[in-house]
C-alpha cells in the first residue's frame, strides 16, 4: 500500500471543519500570548529626528561650478554616515549621555539606537535616535548633530554644517507595534492550528468507510455495524425494563382475579 496521503480540495475542507474547535482555539491562545508579550514584556520605545545640511561653500571663482558641488555634497553623505557612527563622533555623545534615563547602555548600543536616511538627491540627512525614555531619545539626536559639526571641520574640510531642525521629544512610542503584533498574533495562530489539524488528520488511522477497506485494502464487506447512540440504548433498556414490569404486573393481577 502506498504510504503516501494525499487531500482533495473537499478533504481538506472537510478537516478544516472537523477541527474547527482546534483552530479556534490555537488562534486564540498565540493572540493571547502575543497580546501579553506586547503589554508586559516589550519596552516601549521612543524615537527623535534631527535634520542636518552639509553644504560645502566655493570660492567666488568657482560659483560656476555650483551644480557639480551640489551633486558631490549629495554623494557625500554617505561619508558623512559613517563619520557620525565612528569613534570620533560617538565617543563625545556617549560621554554626554551616559547617565541619563533611556540610555543604551555602551558604545556599541548607542551605535544601535542611532540611524541616519537621506532623500535622493538632497542635500539634507536626518538623524533619529531610539531610546527607552523620550527626552534621551531628543538628547540623543541633538548631542550627536552638534558633535558632528563641532568635529567635521577637523577630519574633512567642510566649513557649512547647519542644523535643519532639532529633535523635539515625542512621547508616542514607535515599538512596540500594538496592532500589527496583535495581526501577527491571529495570523500565526491560524497557520499553527491548521498545521495541528492536518498532523492529527495524517496521523488518524481510523477506518472511517467501507469504500477504503474495499477499494484501496482490497478486503471484502462482510456487512456493516451501525453505531448506536449511548443515550438511545440506555433508553431502550429503560423502556424494556419498564415493559416487563407492566407485563409482570398485568399477569400478576390476571391471577388475583381468577
């Protein structure tokens, strides 16, 4: 016999529906799951963005090359990233807020909580920094904006570094993300109740038609057993006892009369 199951369209239907309860239920539980890991578990976390312009000034006999130092300033900023995410500029921010609330607990994980984005063909590259406390995460921002221009000037000459905007404190955290945790939640747990249901379907070797006995074991019906209701049959015993009491009651009192 091949050891190989496979399931039509109306078998697995018909599973999905025979396991319905199963599904439910592991929905629920990894909503559950996901909903407390989300409340009590995760830390929020909070985000601030400072905007900085790096724009390198020409002397007077150059003004007419302005447009190609516009596009080298716009390639320039990746340098720029990674100036900010290096020791030289770090180093400073990590002394000025190592002792605030949020903080991130070493270089390394102030390299972590800073990111740096740019527009195509702009100029202009934002700072964000992500804290466990708001004004840390401002803090953060700012003193690695301010490190950066006190400290380009010595490693590149760059003599224009302006601040766009100063990171302001937002007290609405960016993780975690409530909704799209919960989602998840209900996503994953449909897709392990599913799973749950075929493993238990593929792993029920019950006989549960004559038609796999004959056709795919080639065996011969002899007949079948219907399966009878608990509840029927203990009625039917309670009807037959309470049958035979009435006969016996009826022949009893024939003979009293004769």
């Amino acid at each position: 016999m091949d050891s190989e199951q496979t399931f039509s369209v109306g078998q697995i239907f018909d599973t999905l529906r025979k396991h319905i309860s199963l599904i439910i239920i592991s929905t629920l539980l990894v909503t559950l799951l996901s909903a407390l890991f989300t409340f009590f578990v995760m830390t929020p976390k909070y985000s601030s963005t400072t905007e900085i312009l790096v724009n390198r000034k020409l002397p007077a006999e150059m003004q007419g090359a302005q447009f190609q130092q516009v596009q080298a300033d716009v390639q320039m900023i990746s340098t720029y990233k990674d100036i900010i995410m290096s020791p030289a500029v770090l180093k400073d921010v990590d002394k000025t807020v190592k002792s605030e609330p949020g903080y991130p607990g070493s270089e390394e994980g102030l390299k972590s909580a800073i990111s740096i984005s740019s527009q195509q063909n702009s100029q202009v590259f934002s700072i964000s920094a992500k804290s466990t406390d708001p004004e840390t995460a401002a803090n953060i921002a700012n003193t690695t904006a301010k490190v950066f221009k006190q400290n380009i000037g010595k490693i590149m000459s760059v003599n224009n570094v302006s601040v766009v905007s100063k990171a302001s404190v937002n007290e609405k955290p960016v993780s975690p993300r409530v909704k799209i945790n919960i989602i998840a939640g209900i996503v994953l747990g449909l897709f392990v109740g599913i799973g749950f249901a075929f493993l238990r379907e593929l792993g029920d070797r019950t006989v549960t038609s004559e038609q796999f006995l004959t056709e795919d074991l080639g065996l011969t019906s002899l007949g079948t057993v219907n399966e009878i209701d608990d509840k029927k049959v203990k009625k039917q015993i309670r009807n037959s006892h309470a049958g035979d009491m009435t006969k016996d009651g009826n022949e009893l009192r024939m003979k009293r009369r004769v």
